[in-house]
C-alpha cells in the first residue's frame, strides 16, 4: 500500500531539511569559513555552537528514533541564530524563518 501524501511529503521534508542543513552546517563551522564569519564581529565560538548544533540536529533529524529529538534541537538553533542575528543588526532572516517553520513543522508532526 502506497504512503498518504502527507507522510510522504513530510518525509521528503525531513531529508531536504536534514540534508540541506547538514552540508550547509559543515561548511559553517570549516577553517575557511572564519575570515567571513570574522566580518559580522562575533566571537568565533559562536559560529561553532551554532554550526555543531545545526549538525547535531540534522543528523538526529535523520535517524528514525530521533526525528522529534532532532527536529526540536534544530527549531531551537535556528531560533537562537535568529536573536544573533537581530541583536546583531542583520535583519536577512528569510532562510533561518524558513528553516525554523520547516523543523517545527517536523517537530509537531512526529508528535
């Protein structure tokens, strides 16, 4: 028997999230991201919290077991990325509004 479309769709959510946030994460919190990073004047651990904790997330987002554990950890990075962000004055939220409805989303579903 075939998946109702909502699961379906759900799923492909789950892995396009996971997935996309994964690489972007890592490449987040590589060597050659810090001159970038440097630019914004923030601490540079707050750039490897941030980007851990995306990585964190996705992958628990991945695993089966772990999607509410992994969609709630992302919502909550995204989140706070947010407040950086504003306190910051870097007001370019679209892909973190984005990202934190997608993982919500997930969250509320596997509940």
């Amino acid at each position: 028997m075939a998946e109702p479309p909502i699961k379906t769709a759900l799923i492909a959510l789950r892995w396009t999230l996971g997935v996309v946030i994964f690489i972007e994460a890592s490449l987040f919190v590589m060597p050659g991201s810090y001159h970038d990073f440097a630019r914004t004047h923030m601490r540079d651990f707050i750039r490897l919290v941030l980007g851990c904790g995306e990585i964190i997330g996705a992958i628990l987002l991945l695993i089966p077991r772990t999607i509410t554990r992994g969609a709630g950890l992302l919502a909550a990075v995204f989140l706070l990325a947010i407040v950086v962000h504003l306190v910051h004055g870097m007001y370019d939220l679209g892909n973190l509004l984005v990202y934190v409805a997608a993982a919500a989303w997930v969250l509320a579903a596997g509940r």
